[in-house]
C-alpha cells in the first residue's frame, strides 16, 4: 500500500475528529445563540466528511456515502431553521 | 468486492494526500471557528471545510471509488457539491438573524440599516423591536 494512503486512512480521521472536538467545544462555550448554531454547521460539516473518508477506509463497502448525504441534507435544514428560528421567534409562521 | 491491491499505487497516493488536505482545511476552519474573537469573523472560518476542503475529500472518494470499482463512480462528488450550494445558504440566514440581533443589542461594529426604508423600518413595523430588544439587552 503506498505510505500517504496509508498515513491518510489513520490521520485524516484523526484530523477531522479534532475539528469536530473544536467545534463541540465552541457550542459549549459559545456564547450566543449564533454561535452554537455556527458551531453545530461545522460540527455537521465535518461529521459528513469524516463518513466519506471512513467509506474509502471501508473499501466500498457498506452505505457511508448514503449516511453522509443524509447527514449534509439534515444538517442543512437544521441550520435553516434554527438561523430562521433566532430570527424570528418561531420557525413555520 | 475489490481489494485494496487493485487500486494503483498512484492513484492512492494522490487519494490519500487530497484526503489529507481535505482534513487539514477542515481542522483549520473549525479552530478557526473556536480561535477568532466575534462572530462575524469566526461565520467565515466554516467556509474552509465546506468548499475547499469537501471537494478534495469528495475529488479522493470518487477517483479511490471510480479505480476500485473498476468504473466511473461519481456519486461521492453528490456530497461536497451539496455541501457547497447548501452551506452558503444556511449561513446567509444565520448571518442575517446574527446582524438583526446584534443591531437590536446595539453592539459597536455593526452596520446600520441602509436608507430609512430598509431594515429598521421593517423592524418597526414588525412591533417586535421592544421585546426582542429586553432579551438581547438582558442577556448581555
């Protein structure tokens, strides 16, 4: 196997768990309510790619790419209605 | 099912080091978002890992999908592609609804409304503008 895939399969998760640990922690911290919503983006963000590079590691098998289309769909609704939600008090008007 | 060895060893390589750079932005755009001081400038941290970083990530699925499969397999490109038209989207509401309130806290830095018909004007005539404006005030 060549060593950058190699090296990549292990670190490159690593790397993206460590994003996600930094945004969980500004969504604890976060002083606003912006900013949680912010931090939860970027937590779904990297969350979606960290189920594509698990799905290389997994060789095709398995339905990552599926988990991870879900979760930037999902996420992006989410995101929507609760920057609509801090809008406007509420988020079907 | 294939096996890692059908995959050439270039084609790993170049795999393996856009999924590094993908991981790496990704990391950079969230210390970002905990590191810089205000909102507004950490709302362009996250920008990192939706594009640039999604499509290296994505650009690697396919291309290590594609050689294992042993024909063009392009459906991991669906995810960064999404990434990148949805995630400016959400964070023009979350950037809007930020700006709305910081305006009602009167936070220093924050750009008024411009012209008289614009914003404010919407604001008054929404009559939300008093009890938004105690909670935000209250909070801080």
């Amino acid at each position: 196997m060549n060593p950058i895939f190699a090296t990549a399969l292990w670190l490159a998760p690593v790397l993206l768990l460590l994003a996600m640990a930094c945004a969980l922690l500004r969504l604890l911290l976060g002083p606003s309510a912006e900013d949680r919503i912010l931090a939860l983006d970027t937590l779904y963000v990297a969350a979606a790619l960290l189920v594509l590079v698990l799905g290389v590691r997994a060789n095709g098998g398995g339905a990552y790419f599926e988990v991870a289309l879900l979760i930037a769909l999902l996420g992006f609704a989410s995101t929507s209605a609760m920057a609509k939600f801090v809008l406007r008090g509420e988020v079907v008007e | 099912m294939s096996h890692l060895s059908d995959v050439p060893g270039w084609v790993q390589g170049v795999c393996g080091a856009l999924m590094l750079l993908g991981a790496v932005l990704a990391l950079i755009g969230a210390v970002g978002v905990l590191r810089l001081p205000n909102f507004f400038q950490r709302v362009h941290a996250t920008t990192l890992a939706s594009t640039l970083g999604g499509w290296a990530i994505g650009v690697a699925a396919a291309l290590y999908y594609s050689f294992s499969a042993g024909r063009v397999a392009l459906h991991p490109l669906l995810v960064p592609a999404l990434l990148t038209l949805t995630v400016p989207v959400s964070t023009f509401f979350l950037m809007r609804a930020a700006v709305f309130r910081h305006r009602l806290a009167g936070t220093p830095g924050v750009p008024g409304s411009l012209g008289s018909g614009g914003e404010g004007g919407d604001l008054a005539d929404r009559g939300a503008v008093a009890d938004t404006d105690s909670v935000v005030r209250g909070r801080d």
